[in-house]
C-alpha cells in the first residue's frame, strides 16, 4: 500500500503543476493579445520613418507625374503650349509610357521595346535603351539615373546621359505601372501580385509585399509610409521601411491610378467612378476587414449597433452624381476612370468620355468637359492650362478655371499617355507610335 503522505506529495504535485501549465497559457495568450493590440494599433513594433518621403525637385522626376499633386510639369516658363506642333519622334509601336522632361531631354518608353532619350527641343534621338518586351511604364530621373520598368519584368536603371545600363533588378513578371523615388530607394508594383523596394545605387531588393493581385498604380511615398492601389478592390498603405503592410482599405474597385497627396490626405479614383480620400497613417485594427462584414450584417439585421467608419476614411464619393442630370439620383454605369491631378484646390481626371473638376474640400462639381472618346491619360496642369489625350486621337487644352476648350490637335491614333509640360513646350505619347512635342 501507498503511504497517505506519497499520496498528498503526489497530489500537491499534480496541482502545482496545473497551475503551472494553466498560468503559462494565460501568459501566452496575455502576451499575443499584447502582440496584435500593439501591431494593430500603434507604431511601437514597426516604427515609420518619417524622413522617407518624395523630394521634388527641377532637376529631377522622382515621381509619375513629376510631383505628389501629378501636375506633369516641369519648369514651366509661364508661357503656355498654343497647340502648334514643334516635332514629332517615330517610334516603332504604339506609345502607352508617358514621359519625364529633365534638364532638355524626354525620356519615354515604347511597345517597341526601347526607351528612348530626345532632345527636348529638336526631338532628335539622344539614345535609346533596348528591354526585352514593351516598355509601357513610365520613367522617372534622379540624379541623373533614369528609372524604368519593362514588361520583361526588369526595373532597369540607365545613365541618364549616356543610355548605358547600370543594374537591372528582376521581377520576372511585367512592370507596367511607374515607380517612385525616396530616399535612396525605388518603389514600384509589378504583376507578379507584388509591391517591390528596391536599393536605387546598387538594385538589391530590400523587401516585397505581396499582395492579391497586379499591382500597375505607381505609387507615392510620404512620412515612411508607400501608399499604392491595387487590382484586388484595394488600397494599400505600407511601412517604407519595412514592407510591413498596416492599413488594407477596401476601395472594392480596381484602382489603376497612382494616388495624389496633399496636406496629409491622399486622393485616389476608382476605375467605377468612385473618388476616395484616405489618411494614410491610420492603422486597421486586428481582422478588421475580415469581421467587418458580419458586423454590417447583424447591423442590417438590428442585432449589433452600427459599425465605425473604415479605417483611414476622410471621404468617398460616386462622380456620377456629379454628372446625373439636376433632379435625378442614378447615372449610368462608369466603367473607366483615369488617376488624379490637383490644382490649388481642385481633383481633376477623367470619367469615361469626361474630364471632370471636383473641389476637394467640398466635393462638388467645379466642371466638366466632354472629349470625343474615352479619357485614359491623367492630365498635365500648368499655369492656367490642363492638358490631356482621349481615345478620340485628340490631345486637348483646357482652360483650369473654367473648364472652356483652348485648343485641340488631332493625332494618328488614341492617346493614352499622360502628357508633360516643361517650359513652354508639350510632350505627349500616341498608340500611332508617334511622340509629339507642342509649342
């Protein structure tokens, strides 16, 4: 028999160890929900870098459309383009990239397979750079090194002076979108499904992100922090030092357009129509999209109270009601709608055969302006003109105020490459192949 005392020591044992066993479960699960709240609400774990932000500069183009409002200007002189043809470049197939104006050369790329450098002012070849696929992307320079990704799936950096390659960096997927300069480091989305960062002096990768689908939005870096949009119904805001992804913001449209910052909101349009202001240091809070749909139904069921606004949301709107005729509520389907330009106060893009005008602060209709065929191109701003192509084969200036037609030009074939400005000159892409400079 058992002594009574093993028996107690056992038992005592036994207990000890439960305890033991059950403090150190509750321990784990104290420290994960430390873990998620502080990874879902705070910066504590992955700190941002404020100091990572685009510089714009004249003497460079870090950006698609040159800057963070995507004016598409560069340099300009005051003296705007009059819509008379200064030269024309022929390339060998259609021109989707637009193009970057740095220190009197445009460089731009081609389905031709090449980037091509031109004198700003003559239009002659200063060299041109072969990839193996179409160059649909469009550059950006810094620091005389230009930028630009291929459908080979290669971002290539090339002197800007001589043509000649100094890395590439692959992402064996095509690059289609633009990429973005900050800091030393070059952010770009690809369609391997993937945000990318990538060293700019040597071209090793530091990190990706994965995403849902093809990424073509160039995207823009303010405050440590890459804002991009995807094909996958949303808007991704990043750590730009890191990768570490914190806010996911269901815009549940494709958003092919790189977005637009000003005063600490970034601006973004849908390709249904829907125009979307977003801070972009806000944070999800943990399984916040994945929970949110049940919350909205037991909402709808009036079991739960109504749940908060995403994360990150300033404001949405339909610019279809802006455009449905005075008295009626519905506007028929938009399927198409280009990236953003801001202009003292005012978003402008187009929306399907429309350049439409919004006030940002109020949200409503400044103008509108109906093109000949569907707008794809983002505009160029500068001065008192904007500037931009339709499918129509017209490159159009318009009045900034009023929205009032100043000129147009009918080229060989659609254009869908956003156009740049740069002193008193005009430079645009067209799918004829053919590369205009405006005076």
């Amino acid at each position: 028999m058992i002594p009574r005392e093993q028996i107690e020591a056992t038992q005592k044992l036994r207990k000890k160890r439960r305890r033991i066993i059950l403090f150190s479960i509750l321990g784990v699960i104290v420290l994960l929900v430390a873990y998620i709240g502080l990874s879902g609400f705070t910066d504590v774990l992955s700190r941002i870098n404020k100091d990572i932000n685009v510089q714009v500069t004249a003497d460079d183009w870090p950006v698609f459309q040159h800057d963070l409002h995507h004016t598409g200007a560069n340099g300009f002189s005051g003296t705007l383009p009059q819509g008379q043809v200064a030269w024309t470049f022929e390339t060998g197939a259609p021109v989707h990239s637009s193009p970057a104006v740095v220190d009197g050369v445009v460089y731009i790329g081609s389905q031709d397979n090449y980037l091509y450098a031109l004198d700003a002012l003559t239009g002659d070849l200063v060299w041109k750079f072969k990839t193996g696929s179409w160059v649909e992307a469009s550059p950006i320079v810094v620091s005389g090194v230009v930028y630009c990704g291929s459908n080979d799936g290669n971002l290539y950096a090339i002197d800007a002076a001589t043509g000649a390659e100094i890395w590439h960096y692959d992402v064996t997927y095509p690059i289609r979108g633009g990429e973005t300069y900050a800091d030393g480091v070059i952010y770009f989305g690809a369609d391997d499904w993937s945000v990318h960062a990538v060293d700019a002096a040597t071209g090793n990768g530091k990190w990706s992100r994965r995403e849902d689908n093809n990424i073509i939005s160039p995207p823009v870096v303010v405050n440590g922090i890459v804002v991009i949009g995807g094909m996958d119904g949303f808007i991704y805001c990043i750590n730009a030092a890191t990768g570490h992804g914190r806010l996911a913001y269901p815009s549940k449209t494709i958003i092919p357009g790189s977005p637009v910052y000003d005063n600490g909101i970034v601006y973004l349009s849908g390709s249904n129509g829907y125009l979307f202001a977003i801070d972009p240091t806000a944070k999800n809070w943990p399984l916040e999209n994945q929970l949110r749909r049940y919350w909205s139904a037991l909402y709808l069921y009036g079991v739960a109270p109504k749940p908060p606004d995403l994360s990150g949301w300033v404001w949405s709107k339909y610019a279809g009601e802006l455009l449905a005729p005075p008295g009626t509520f519905y506007f028929q389907p938009i399927d198409s709608a280009t990236g953003m330009t801001l202009a003292d106060n005012v978003l402008i893009l187009g929306v399907g055969n429309t350049l439409l005008a919004v006030d940002k602060d109020t949200q409503e209709m400044v103008w509108n302006y109906d093109a000949g065929g569907r707008i794809k191109s983002s505009t160029a701003v500068a001065g008192d003109g904007v500037f931009f192509g339709s499918d129509d084969g017209n490159v159009y200036a318009l009045d900034r105020t009023t929205g009032a037609e100043l000129w147009q030009y009918h080229t060989d074939g659609p254009v869908t490459s956003s156009p740049a400005v740069a002193g008193s000159m005009l430079y645009v892409g067209s799918e004829s192949g053919t590369v205009y400079a405006f005076k």
